[in-house]
C-alpha cells in the first residue's frame, strides 16, 4: 500500500470516529435496561470496571504502550475517571434502576453540550450571544416536552430524575477537566488509571446496596458488551476525540446520542416514540446546535 493510500485510509477511520462513536454510546442506554432486574448498579458497574481493567492490562502487556509520566498526569487521569466513569455512569444506572426509561435518560445526559457550550463563554469572558440563549431555552423546552406528561405515571420521580443530572453533571466537568489539566498519553494506560480511580470510589459504595448480582445472560451479555464495547471502544474513542478535538465540538456530538437511544429502546423495549417525544428530541437537538454552532 502506498503512502497516499494509507494516509487515505487514516484519514477515513478518522472522520468515521465520531459516528462510530455516537452509535456506541447511545447503546449504554439500552445495556442498563438489560443489567439493571439481574443487578444493583454499582455493583455491575464495580465489576465492569475490574474487567475492563484486566482486559486493558492484558492489551498493554501485549502491546507495550507506555503509562503516564509523573504523579500529576496520574492525579489529573484519576480525577476524570472518577466524574467520566463513576459519577457519570453511576448516575445514568442509578436513574434507570429508579425507573426512569433509557429514552430520557439520554435526553437528560444530551444536554451536556449546552453546559459546556455555557461554561467556556463564562470562563473565557466571552458574551453568550442572543442565539446560544435562544439554543439553551429551547435545549429546555425539549426536555420538558418529553419529561413533563410522565411526571404523574411514575416513571420521572424527583430522586431518578436527580440523578440523571448528577451524570449530565459529572460528564460534563470530566470532559472540561480532561481537556484542560490532562496532557496527551497513551489511551489504553490512560483508560486504566481512569477506570482504577471509579473502581476505587464505587466499590465501597456497593457493598451498601442491597442484593447481589445474578448471572443471568442477559446480565452477561450486558457485561460483555460493557467492557468490550462501552468501554474498551466507546470510552477509548471518546478519550481521543477529547484529545484531538475542542471541547465544545466533541460534546455536540452527544446531541446525537438521544435520537439513537430512543430508537433503540423503542425498538427492544417498546418505549413510547410518539410525537410527543420526537419532537421534544428534535427542539432539543436544534437547541443544543444553536449553542454549539461556531459563529
């Protein structure tokens, strides 16, 4: 294969990166549904994290890749694995372990641009112009769409609700935190010191709650798909899109993520995907691009 060739084909994977990324991820979503009647959630995400781990360790053995450099590299790994891993997904499965559907949660979650959008005009003293509020507005409009006539039938409650923004939260400062204070290393080290520290954070916490894990296959698949997939995929993929790209155009790319979820569960699950619902993913999505758009 020729130079020109292969820089081609380099080229192509990495304008594939962010779709691959987005189709990924939108899964998370759906594997909780699968996880959650078989497993408390830090529970299967405490494990998740001990076999990606592993299966990370075994990569860097074959593949010789070098580990960070000093103790702040590893501190600053450590402190995005705790809001990107632990917070962020020990959110998301909670929520949907307290009934909230895998739909809106997503929604929830897609609103991270917006935050971040928010928070670097405010951080950097630039004004946020009449069309970013314009954006955050109907970014919010569309979540009340789809959450409002399901606060009375149980499945938004105040607690579950809370906790998917405390993962829209921890998502978002991770993602600000990374690309700030973590210096570019290698992905496969980086993702293991991540995964270590959300080990370290969750694993006491699950020895709180309640029952245990039950290893129907369902829970297996879903574990298998979280570690292969979710994390050793989805997770490296998102670590590099941080790395190579802006902040604000990496986290547009969550603004797909709803849309896909939705699909999915309603496809798998039966959720409803009614007008009601896609037209609140779509304000929100015109919301969040309104925001995000480069001026």
């Amino acid at each position: 294969m020729t130079a020109a060739a292969e820089s081609a084909q380099r080229d192509a994977l990495l304008r594939a990166m962010p779709a691959v990324f987005v189709l990924i991820w939108s899964t998370g979503f759906v594997v909780a549904r699968f996880g959650m009647p078989h497993a408390p959630p830090l529970t299967f995400l405490s494990w998740r994290y001990a076999f990606s781990v592993a299966a990370f360790a075994v990569w860097i053995r074959l593949s010789g890749a070098a580990w960070p450099r000093g103790r702040a590299a590893w501190a600053h790994l450590a402190v995005t694995g705790v809001l990107m891993h632990a917070g962020y997904l020990g959110g998301v499965w909670a929520a949907v372990k307290g009934g909230l559907g895998a739909g809106t949660a997503a929604l929830v979650v897609g609103l991270q641009p917006v935050l971040t959008a928010m928070w670097l005009s405010a951080g950097t003293q630039h004004r946020v112009s009449p069309r970013q509020w314009l954006g955050l507005a109907l970014g919010l409009g569309g979540l009340v769409l789809v959450v409002w006539h399901k606060l009375g039938v149980g499945e938004v409650t105040a607690l579950n609700f809370s906790l998917a923004v405390l993962a829209l939260l921890s998502i978002t400062a991770g993602t600000l935190y990374q690309k700030r204070f973590v210096q570019p290393c290698d992905v496969r080290t980086a993702n293991t010191v991540q995964l270590a520290a959300a080990f370290a954070v969750s694993a006491p916490l699950a020895l709180l709650e309640p029952g245990g894990m039950d290893w129907h296959p369902h829970l297996i698949g879903a574990m298998a798909w979280s570690v292969l997939a979710l994390t050793l995929g989805g997770s490296s993929l998102l670590y590099l899109l941080i790395q190579r790209g802006a902040a604000t155009r990496v986290t547009s790319l969550m603004y797909l993520v709803p849309p896909c979820t939705a699909v999915l569960a309603w496809w798998l699950f039966g959720e409803a995907l009614g007008m009601r619902v896609l037209l609140g993913v779509a304000v929100t999505a015109v919301g969040v691009s309104l925001v995000v758009r480069e001026r």
